[in-house]
C-alpha cells in the first residue's frame, strides 16, 4: 500500500510540484516508514519525510 501511495505521488509530483512526501506516524510506527526510506524530522520523532527524488531513484532501482 505505501508503494501505491508513493507511486501515485510521484506521478502528481509531475503536475504539481512539491518536493517532499511528509508523514505524520502513529507512536511506534516510524521504524515502518525508515524501511521506505523516510526520514525522521530533527524534532519531531513522528514526522517523517522522504524526498520525491529519492522516491524516483527508489523506482528506478
């Protein structure tokens, strides 16, 4: 499922864009997203964000 939204905003990221995805996780759910990819923000353990080019370089891999 992250895959899909992940590929889905890469696509809109053509349209409209935007250079980061940002992720408001549940408490304990960060190391879920760190698996994709994200990072967690400086101060806020439970924002996390990932680049759009990363997310392109991830599915070019």
């Amino acid at each position: 499922m992250v895959v899909d939204v992940l590929e889905r905003l890469l696509d809109a990221s053509d349209s409209v864009a935007f250079p980061l995805i940002v992720v408001d996780a549940k408490d304990g759910v960060a190391e879920f997203y760190e698996k994709f990819g994200f990072l967690t923000l400086l101060d806020e353990d439970n924002k996390l964000f990932i680049t759009i080019d990363s997310v392109r370089k991830s599915f070019k891999d």
